[in-house]
DNA sequence: CGATTCCGTCCACACCAGTTGACGACTGCC
DNA sequence: GGCAGTCGTCAACTGGTGTGGACGGAATCG
C-alpha cells in the first residue's frame, strides 16, 4: 500500500494516477479529469492546469485543487504528501518521541488524572527510581 | 466521503494548533509560526498570512505552505483535510498541551530515561494509584 | 477525400494567494 | 516621562496559480 506514497515529486504521483486509474481501459485525458473534478467540487479546474500538474511544469497547487483530484483519483489528500519532512520534523522533538513510547505515554496519562498533591508525590518516586539508574540525572538539559 | 466540515474549517484547525502546541507556555506568535515555516521549508511565510488563515480570512492555501505548517506544529499534512487522523492527533495534542504540567512533563521526561523494565514496573505503580482515585478510570482525552 | 471531433500542447492573461509595509496598542527598560 | 521592542491588525500591492483560447495532429465518419 505504501508503495505509492513513497519519495516521489507531485508530478509522479499524478502520473501515477493517471496510469493505475484506467477505469474505462485507457488513460483518462486532461479534459476529463478536469471536469470529473469540477463536478465533485466547487471550483473549477482547467485541463491546461491538469497538465501542468501531471508534466511538472506547476507544483504548488492550492488545497481545494489537492482536494479535487484526490476526490476524483479516489485516494486520500494524504497520498500527495511527502512522509519524509514529518518524519525529520517529529525526530527533533523529544516530546513527540516520548509520546511514541507506549509505556511513558502511558505514565503521562494516568499522571494527568492525579490530583495535584498526588501527582507531585509520584513526580518525586519517578525521580528517586531515575536518578537510582543514572546517579545524578542530568535534568532535562534545557530552559 | 467527508474529508472536512466535521471537525472544522481549516481556520478552526489552525486556531486548534495554536492552543494545543505551546512549548514555551504561551501560544506562538503569528510572527514565530511564520518563521518557523521558513525554516522548516524553502520559501517565504508571512506572519500576516498565518493570521489571515488562523482567522478564516483565507481559506485556499498551497500544497508548500500546508506542508510547511503541517511541519512546524508537527502534525501530519493530512490533519487539515482528514477527520480521522484529526481525531487522533488531537488526543496527541491533549496530551502534549497537558505536559505543560511541570509535574506532569518531569515524570515523562524522567521515565524516559529509565531502561525498559523499570520503565514498564513504574508505568504499572503509576497506574495503580491512579485508579486508587479515580477507580477504573478509563484513558480519555479532554482538551 | 473533406468535415468533424477529440486529443495534447502552448501562450497570454486574470485573479487570487501571499507579501510588504505601516499603524495603534501594549510592555519592559533606561 | 520617552524610547525601543513586540504584538495583532489592516490595506495595498506583487507575483504566481490557474484559466481561456488557439494551434497542429490524429482518429472517426460521411
């Protein structure tokens, strides 16, 4: 399934739509895109404009035009979008890392529903059984 | 189906990202969200633009900057058009909002270094005495 | 064969996405 | 007090996204 949605630029990927979505055994042309997706939506849409997209000669298309083709395509919006910034992006915050972890997500949440008092007592346990590992923890290193 | 108008505008999305991700314990200015994405991306950002999309003003951006917002609030470019993956980054969102707990976060942090053993021994301790007060609580996620 | 139609390609332009720059309000600093 | 910085907001402009329309080639039909 992922096979599609990997490392390719927008102008691939439509490509790529253009030769799986054969419904009627061949290509559909520019014209009848852009008007399968006019009728799904509001707007309007050129087949110039599809052309540009699929030969890369544009590829900075606006939300509602994603949203067309992905309607007429019948892929997710999702499917035009790189994985790989998200990725580069989430590793640099050590929040979202934590957050991937089952057991400290798990930590975080039943923590949340303690009581001030209570929270702050098991803030001081986690603290003992860390610094029991580490000798010393070096905080969090940040301001 | 129903990519959209379920949770919310694509405004009411942004207005969202601002109050759920503050890692400084303030929303981000319109200004820093701006620079954010500049750095994040190639190409400009404009602190006037993320005011005019925060505040529906407009409504119809470009596959770079949806990227380049998507990337800054480190969410997925699809939790502006798909409800589902809304939903579950939004409890992700809760979450991250909540570890502006100073308590809170300090447990996280410091179970996050703790080796995978005493890690899972703690998540079960912390479990224990959060359903001693609430009996049975179940995860939930509440903004 | 000519007439019609549909195709992909290209170009010139319109309009809206996105920026620039300035304004008033607010805040800390000297 | 006055100055310097930052904030959100607004109006006017720029530029690129997206369109309309024209051209040549390739079918299909008379």
């Amino acid at each position: 399934m992922a096979a599609e949605a990997k490392g390719g630029s927008l102008a691939q990927r439509i490509d790529h739509l253009f030769k799986s979505v054969q419904p009627h055994g061949r290509e559909y042309s520019y014209d009848e895109v852009a008007r399968g997706c006019e009728a799904l939506t509001v707007g309007t849409f050129s087949k110039t404009y599809v052309w540009q997209l699929r030969t890369g000669q544009r590829d900075n298309p606006t939300k509602r035009h994603l949203e067309a083709l992905a309607a007429f395509f019948g892929v997710p919006v999702a499917y035009f979008f790189s994985d790989e910034v998200l990725d580069s992006v989430n590793s640099q915050l050590a929040l979202a890392a934590a957050l991937r972890d089952a057991d400290v997500r798990e930590i975080a949440l039943r923590a949340l529903r303690m009581d001030d008092a209570t929270r702050r007592s098991v803030a001081r346990i986690v603290t003992e059984i860390s610094e029991m590992q580490h000798g010393k923890a070096p905080d969090d290193g940040k301001a």
